[in-house]
C-alpha cells in the first residue's frame, strides 16, 4: 500500500498538471505509473478533506500552522522575532562575525591537505 504522502504527491501532480480537482480515478493513475497501488480509505479521506478547496489556499494555510512550530534552536527562535520587529542588523552582525571564524578555522589546516 501507498504512504499518505504519495498520495498527497499524486494528487498534488494532478494540480499542478491542470487539474484543479483530482478524481479518485486521477490519484490512481498517477500511482500506478510508478507500480503504486493507492489504500483506498486514505485515499477517500483524502479526497473528502479536499473537496471544494482551493489548494494554493491549503497549502498557505499549512504554512501559516507550520511556522508557529518550534524548530529547535533557541538562536532561530530569538532572531526571528527581532527580525520582524525590524532589528535584522544584529543578526546581520551575528552572521559576519560567523563567517570571519569560519575563515579563522580553515587557515589552520595543520600544513597540510587531505588532496597533496
């Protein structure tokens, strides 16, 4: 049986090639040409949670959710909210003084190269 996700990716490949409104039919055949086979309650909930959206419109809204998710990182947390508040040159700071430590450790390369 076929994961949620290609599932997803088939139908989505269907939009993207003109159909604004896949059928169960139009899932399938894209499954099976790669030698998929579709589970057909995933693909019924699929279809139903779908019907009549606008699929840019869930996909923005997927993204909206997806980046009120902590991604880790307490450095990613804290400088995006500066950012949106206008504060972008720490962190532009922040970035050069990355980079120019990333120069310092490469110079120290101990008189040799792993390609001498």
């Amino acid at each position: 049986m076929v994961s949620t996700m290609k599932m997803i990716a088939a139908y989505l490949l269907a939009v993207l090639g003109g159909n604004t409104s896949p059928t169960a039919d139009d899932v399938k055949n894209i499954l099976e040409s790669v030698g998929a086979e579709a589970d057909e309650e995933k693909l019924d909930f699929l279809l139903t949670e779908l019907k009549g959206k606008d699929i840019t419109e869930v996909i923005a809204a997927g993204r909206e959710k997806f980046a009120s998710v902590p991604s880790g990182g307490g450095a990613i947390a804290v400088g995006a909210p500066a950012a949106a508040a206008g504060g972008a040159a720490p962190a532009e700071e922040a970035k050069k003084e990355e980079k120019v430590e990333e120069k310092e450790e490469s110079d120290d390369d101990m008189g040799f190269s792993l390609f001498d």
